[in-house]
C-alpha cells in the first residue's frame, strides 16, 4: 500500500504570476492499494464533486505517467483524505496532480526523479506556480523555458504565520483568467517586474517588512477583484492590522497575509470584517509553511 500527502499552495503570491508559490501545511492524502478493480473511497471535509470513476484527476494523471513508459496499470482502491477545499485559489487539483504522480511512479519503480516529475506536472497543469511548492515544500520560484522548467526554493522556514481567508464562494479558474485581459500595458509590466525581483529579495534575505510593496499586483489582482466582493478592502485591512503583506491565492477566491507572530488573529478578523461589509462570509486558517513538499510512504501489511 502507497500513501502520499501533498500540501496545499498558494500561487502568484502577489505578482508572481504564474511562476510563484508557497505550499502551507494543510494536506490532501490519497492512498493507493491493489484491488480487482478501479474503486474510489472518500473522506475528510471536502469530498463534494470528485468522479469516482477513471475521469478522476488524480488516476488520469497516474494514467499519463504510466502511458509515457509503457506501463499497465493494475486497478487499484484509492482513498483520497480531502482536507484541502476545491475550488478556492488553494491548489486542490495541483494535490491530485502531484499525489498521481508519485504514486504512479512508485508503482513503476521509480523511473522519473522529482525533478522529472515537476516537468511532468508542468505539462500537466500548464504552468508551474502551485505543483513546483507542492512537490519541493517552502517558496518557490519557477521559470518555464523552452526546454522545461527551472526551479528555485527561496524559503523553507520563513518567520512568519500565513493567515488564509476563505470566502464562502467558489471560483474556477477557468472563470478567473477569462476575464484577464490578453495584453498588458508596459507601465503595468515594468510594476510587476520590480515587486517581483523585491519578493525574492524580501524572501531570501528574510526581509519581511518589504512585503507590503513585493505583494502589489497590476496584471491579475485588480481584474479578479470584481469577482470578490471587498477583496482590496480586506487587502488594505490586513496590512492595517499588521500584516507583512497580502496577496489574492491563486485565481482567488482566498486571501492570504504573512503576518508576524502574535498579530494573525487581528488580520484576520479585520480581512474577514471586511468581506462581511461586502456581504460575504468566510473562513480563516493560520498556517506555517510546509518545508518539504509531498511525501510517500510505503507500507506492508502486517
């Protein structure tokens, strides 16, 4: 029996768009073992809306690893422990990708690395921001290039909490990026470009104050907004209550701050005042970094 736990991610981190992330410890576990036929099992809080059938993600993605060596796949009885909520900028699917991914090549024998893996999950996904933390842990950066992908760890342990806010609506993120706009204006890109080069610098050198600039956004944030109602308030809030800075997770609908100690609970009741004024309610999470990324156990029976 094969057991792996992948971490939740939050990706773009404010400007980093598409290329940053940073996987917290909160997890989805999905258990492989031999059966007479395909048979899914589901527990924890989020089971709503996952196929128990071979549409499901985490066994289609199994399914490309398998196809690009040659290998049959056995079926197999898969429990998946879902604790990561769907749906909401916290890179759900990226745990069934990653989680299918490690499975399927455990069950191969090991044929790719783990950096082998993050190309492949690139592939997958399109694009690197929540399956590279995912599967290496920390904050991340990721650069595609023409020929794959070049990864970074900036942090593994920062000093920091991240409060996580959790709207009480679901965003595709199929919606979120059609409403993006095709081309970007200079001024905006020149933005992004210099708050990003600061959030590695702010990252790396343990520098946390200058979040509250690297954590600005022109290119994604301000068009999602539209879909969140109070978004830049809560934003604003949370630096008010002393948040480092604070960013729209992924395609949104979640919030997130980095917050020194002590001051988590004041930010996220004001993120989450901020939404109520807005008529939306919410959750909130205050979360540690997790520094290593999804794990794989095997186990024997007896």
């Amino acid at each position: 029996m094969l057991q792996v736990k992948v971490p939740a991610t939050s990706a773009n981190l404010g400007p980093g768009f598409d290329c940053m992330g940073l996987a917290v410890r909160l997890y989805n576990t999905f258990t492989a073992e031999a059966n007479d036929r395909l048979e899914f099992h589901l527990k924890g809080t989020y089971c709503d809306h996952i196929p128990l059938d071979s549409n499901n993600l985490f066994w289609k993605t199994a399914c490309i690893l398998w196809k690009k060596i040659g290998y049959t796949p056995k079926p197999l009885k898969i429990t998946i422990q879902g604790d990561v909520p769907p749906a909401r900028g916290l890179g759900s699917s990226s745990t069934a990708v990653v989680g299918g991914l490690l499975i399927a090549n455990a069950l191969a024998n090991y044929p790719f690395n783990r950096f082998e893996l993050l190309r492949l999950a690139t592939e997958i996904e399109g694009h690197p921001d929540n399956v590279s933390p995912a599967l290496y842990g920390g904050i991340t950066l990721t650069v595609m290039t023409d020929t794959g992908v070049v990864p970074r760890i900036l942090s593994k342990n920062p000093s920091f909490k991240v409060v996580v806010v959790i709207p009480d609506i679901l965003i595709e993120t199929e919606k979120a990026r059609s409403i993006l706009p095709a081309f970007v204006p200079r001024n905006d890109a020149v933005f992004n470009s210099s708050r990003v080069g600061l959030l590695v610098d702010a990252f790396i050198r343990e520098d946390y104050p200058l979040l509250s600039i690297a954590t600005q956004d022109r290119i994604h944030q301000n068009q999602r907004a539209s879909l969140i109602p109070g978004m830049p308030e809560a934003l604003d809030s949370a630096l008010q209550a002393g948040a480092y800075g604070a960013a729209l997770s992924g395609s949104g609908p979640t919030l997130i701050a980095f917050c020194p100690e002590g001051v988590g609970q004041d930010v996220a009741e004001n993120m989450q005042k901020a939404l109520a004024e807005n008529h939306l309610e919410s959750t909130c999470l205050t979360l540690d970094i997790d520094p290593e990324g999804a794990v794989i156990y095997e186990q024997t029976n007896g």
